[in-house]
C-alpha cells in the first residue's frame, strides 16, 4: 500500500492577523451606530471590577425552551464612576473622510489633566465656540471628548484619566450642539447615557500572555516524543518552492493584548451603590466598588482593572437595541478568592 495521507482542519483562526500588541490599552471605536433618539452620547466607559453568577428569569428569547424560568448565567460586574465632558469637537465631510474642523474645550478643567497634556492658561473659550456655531451648516459630525475619573474607581491604582472620544447621536446637528453645550464641562453618570436591558456593544484589550510558542498560540499537536528537533513546533514550515514562509503558518509570537469587539452584551441593572455587589472579601485583584455599577450579561474582554468601553449597538438582534430587562431573582456574593 502507498503512503495514506491523513486530512485535518487548519490550527487556528486568520481571522485576526497580525496577533500585534494592541497600540495602547484603551480600544478604539472605529464606527457609531444610526441612532433617531434624543441627542446623546453613544457610549460609555467602565472599569472590569469582576466576575460572578446570578439566577435570572429568561425573557431574551422567546423561542428558547427555557424561555420565562430561572436560568443561573454568569455576569460580569463594571466600576462606572462619572466621565466628564471636557471638549467638543466638530468634524466636516471631505473627499478622503471626516476631518476635524475645530474643538471646544470647557474653560474649567480638571487639575488631574495636567498629568496628560499641559493645562492652557489663556484661552478664548467664546471664540473656539463662535467658530463652530458660524459654520454649524458645515458640520456632519459632533464629538464629545470625555474623560475617566480613576479616583472614584476604588480598584484602579492611578490617578491620570484617560481620554477619548464619543459620537453623539440623535436629532439635528443644531440639536446635537445644543446637548454638547449644556454637558460641556459636567460630570456625566451611567444612567445618564445606557438603560437597563439594552444592548451595547463592548470594545476592549484582551489580557496579555506574552511570547508564546505554536502550541498555545494556534493549537497544533504535539510532535512525538522521538522527534529530533523538538516537540512544540510545526513539523515543517513550508516546501522548497515557493521559497518563503507562508503568512498560514503557525508560528511563535504574540499572544494576548489584541483589540477586540465583543457584540450585543445586555445589561441586567445599572446601580448606584457598589457594596449591593461586591462579592464578601472584595473581587480578586479589584477589590471593592464604592459608586455607580453595571451589571452585564455575559464576560468581556480584558482582567480586571482593564478600562471597558461600551458602545450603543451597531447590529443589535432583531434591530431592537432595547428590550425588558431579565428579573434578577439571585446575585452570588460569595467570595471569588481562592481558598
């Protein structure tokens, strides 16, 4: 008999290439869901504090065969302390994409900015607001630049907040610019922005593993133990001709801090007093909330501590991004360390 050749699926995903460490550990929102609302901001941002179970009644689908009992899923609980809306910043349509016309900055900021970028000490504040308002008829879209508070989240061991931007949606731009005057320069709350039993969609940096090797980073077997040039590596890296490395093999290297969007996370309840909670001895590695929470159903991305920025969702089921929030009939507030 001839030599049988054996067939096996391919080890691993393309489908994220290249595994590079992601630029910096705040993920970026590359896109903004239509939304025909009242004018607001499309998202917000929360701290991972941790993860635990809850007994809910299923009312997500109506065709699931546990549909109205109690069902036990697991949650993944947010540190959501206020961002602040610190700028505005306008954008024109041209032919190669948006372009930034101008920005607004509040005329009080906080003192923590000064840890990111020099704080200005002279600025016309009702000029930078002139210019915008002169040339609203040119405008396509508006930001809201926000920024964290982390010593409000009692498990982020830093005090330099972080900065980002947020599309705001709804109504008319003259609409739109009305609601970022009158937040500009305020602290915005969770329940300000999302409501229970809608859903977002989640952006965020995956925990970091490091270099590893093509065994933990694409899955491929392990070579026989007789095997001369090593065990945890591919058996060839590719024929003679062409000659090169095909970008399909699986090879060493990063794994881990990637970039990635987790859709259509529901939220369950979105609280104001963190010790209703926070499981007895505190989240492992976090350790207690103290203000505003979002409970979500499901896991993110990232360990705790990792900054999770929500987004109102692009593809929610059934283009219905608001439902009736699932009845939480038990929370487990055991303790998650290890004994």
């Amino acid at each position: 008999m001839g030599h049988r050749r054996t067939h096996a699926p391919k080890r691993g995903s393309l489908a994220y290439l290249p595994r590079g460490r992601a630029a910096r550990p705040i993920g970026r929102i590359r896109n903004w869901p239509e939304y025909d609302g009242k004018p607001t901001i499309l998202g917000f941002a929360a701290y991972k504090a941790g993860m635990t179970h809850a007994i809910i009644v299923d009312t997500t689908n109506e065709k699931s065969p546990l549909y109205g009992q109690e069902v036990a899923k697991a949650v993944t609980i947010l540190d959501a302390p206020p961002l602040v809306a610190c700028g505005i910043r306008a954008y024109v349509e041209t032919p190669y994409g948006l372009r930034t016309f101008s920005e607004v900055w509040a005329p009080e900021l906080y003192e923590d900015l000064s840890r990111v970028f020099p704080l200005p000490k002279k600025y016309d504040f009702d000029a930078a607001l002139q210019k915008i308002e002169d040339n609203l008829g040119n405008i396509s879209e508006l930001r809201m630049i926000v920024h964290t508070l982390p010593r409000l989240a009692a498990g982020v061991p830093k005090k330099k907040p972080d900065i980002m931007e947020y599309k705001i949606g709804g109504g008319t731009i003259e609409e739109q610019w009305e609601y970022a005057k009158s937040i500009l320069g305020s602290e915005i709350r969770t329940k300000d922005v999302l409501k229970e039993g809608q859903y977002v969609d989640v952006i965020a940096i995956t925990k970091g593993k490091g270099f590893e090797g093509p065994v933990k980073r694409w899955g491929v077997k392990i070579l026989p133990r007789k095997k001369r040039k090593g065990r945890r590596k591919v058996g060839s890296i590719g024929p003679w001709h062409p000659a090169r490395v095909s970008y399909t093999v699986p090879r060493a290297g990063q794994l881990g801090y990637h970039q990635r969007t987790e859709y259509n996370k529901l939220i369950l309840k979105i609280g104001e007093c963190g010790e209703e909670v926070v499981p007895s001895g505190g989240f492992p590695h976090y350790g207690v909330i103290k203000g505003d929470y979002i409970i979500l159903l499901g896991s993110v991305p990232g360990p705790a501590k990792r900054l999770i920025r929500l987004r109102y969702a692009i593809r929610p089921p059934d283009n219905n991004p608001f439902i009736t929030p699932p009845k939480i009939v038990y929370l487990s507030l055991s303790s998650k360390i290890a004994k």
